[in-house]
C-alpha cells in the first residue's frame, strides 16, 4: 500500500480454542488486518456504491493496523497467540484474563465460539480508564476477516468493534438496542450521522427518525456498511489524542518501535555465516548465528 496512516495501531489476536474451527489460520486473521485497513483509509472497494446523499461524507480515517512484531517482552511475534481453553465457550473476562497484552502498547483481538451471547463486543474508552484488563475486543471466529469460517457478510464486524474501542457509539445512540422510536431521541455524538432508531436490514430509503437515514455506516447493524462519516472519523482521531483508556500511547513513535511495527519487513529474520563456502568431505566448517 503506497497510503501511510498517521496513526499505527499495533494488534495482537489472541485465539482461544478447543482444537476446532475456531483455531482460524494465520490467513485469516491477515486478512480481517487487511479489511480493517481498507475500511478505515477509504480503500474498501465498495465505499464508491453508497448511497449518494451520503456519498460526500465517506471519511478517510487515517489509522492503519499492524500485526505486532514483539511481544511485551520484546521476543519475536506474529501478533497471533494460540490458547487452550474451554473458556472459548464463553467470550467472557475470564476468557480474557487469560491472556492480554499491555493495553497502552496493543489492541487486544480475542477471537472465541462465543462472545459473551454477542457475536462481538468491547468497551469504549471512558467504560475502561481504570478497568485495564477488560480493554480490548472479543470477537466469535466466523466474524473474523471474510474466508475461512467466516463470509464477506461477515467481514465488517471488527470494523464496528473497532469504531466502539476508538470512541463511537451506534448510529441511534448508546443503546445495543435498534429499531426502538425512542432512540430518535437519542443521539450518537455526532453531527453529520442523522438520528435513527437504527436498522437490522438494509433499507436505504429509511426515514425512521424525519430524515433520510445513514444505513451504510459501519456502526448500524445493517450488515451493509460501507463508510464511517467524517464527523465519526473525527471523534474517532479525538479519541486516540486522548489520554484516556491510554489511546494516545499506542501510536507513538517509541510504542511502534516497542512493538516492532516501524519498519518494512522482518524484525526477527534468521542469519548464519560461516567460515568456508565450499568444503571436501570429511572437513569441518564452523557457522555463526548473526540472527
């Protein structure tokens, strides 16, 4: 991608398992990092085919996601992690206590079976200031990137948790619950998304609330999202200014070089030398580790 973000967010997936489907490969996750990449820089290929009343409000973000390099005790890393457990079946903060990286230096992923009885969920940052170890986002492994156990239909579920962990509510408001009249009332924060009671279907010509409805945005549950609005893209870039739940830390220079973000290519790469290219049989040659 010739495109760089201003803010680098290291990511690490943690993938809790049984041994079944839910131990997704490495493919998938690489390519959940590339749809979140995508959607939040305005390179999703389907952005183009939003609505056009909305069509001039589709927000570039600017925030680009890496795999981590290093772990938190500065060993190489894939930015996956592979756990046993039948905590899986749960998704709950005790899956979570079993393993979590520094929240001011990594975006936890947990992927699991179950996510607390939701296919996905996190907390924005003012929920978790001061409740570090339930920071991060536990999603179920069939909404994890768009191929093996999960579907294009699928993909976009990180993309909305990850609105939720960088400061945005729903659409309709603070509530995890669309298609209420009320929520008209409500309000997500954000000037240019129009008030709605929030959609399970997408029905581009909804008016729930006296005006057209943003039904393609990423934090409806239209499972058509296409775009964040430059007022989200706004709070979100607020949010990771902030020092609150840490956000501001995370994409700082000394952090992506902590995590081994920073650079093209392999921080851990294998290298020997040795002291004669080619030898007779029965010869000795002595190798050197300059790993």
């Amino acid at each position: 991608r010739e495109k760089r973000s201003n803010y680098v967010i290291p990511i690490v997936f943690h993938i809790i398992h049984l041994g079944g489907p839910e131990n997704i490969s490495d493919e998938q996750v690489h390519d959940a990092v590339r749809i979140l990449n995508e959607d939040f820089n305005k390179q999703n290929a389907d952005w183009q085919n939003v609505r056009s009343d909305f069509l001039g409000l589709v927000a570039d973000v600017g925030v680009e996601f890496r795999l981590a390099r290093k772990d938190p005790q500065g060993n190489c890393a894939t930015g996956i992690t592979r756990t046993v457990s039948s905590r899986t079946n749960d998704g709950d903060q005790a899956m979570k206590n079993l393993i979590q990286w520094p929240r001011n230096r990594y975006l936890n992923v947990w992927v699991s079976v179950e996510a607390a009885g939701s296919v996905g969920y996190t907390y924005r940052p003012g929920s978790v200031a001061n409740w570090s170890q339930a920071d991060g986002i536990v999603v179920m492994h069939n909404y994890i990137g768009s191929i093996g156990t999960s579907s294009p239909a699928r993909s976009r579920t990180l993309t909305h948790e990850v609105g939720h962990w960088i400061n945005l509510a729903h659409t309709w408001g603070n509530t995890n619950d669309p298609g209420v009249q009320t929520n008209c009332n409500d309000d997500d924060g954000v000037s240019d998304t129009p008030n709605t009671i929030g959609w399970t279907s997408c029905n581009l010509g909804g008016t729930t609330c006296g005006s057209l409805d943003n039904v393609e945005n990423y934090m409806e549950y239209s499972f058509c999202s296409k775009m964040f609005t430059i007022g989200q893209a706004n709070r979100m870039i607020a949010a990771l200014n902030s020092t609150t739940a840490q956000r501001n830390e995370l994409w700082q220079p000394s952090n992506l070089s902590f995590t081994g973000v920073n650079g093209p290519g392999e921080v851990c790469k294998v290298e020997f030398t040795s002291t004669e290219q080619s030898i007779c049989a029965g010869s000795e040659v002595t190798y050197t580790d300059v790993s």
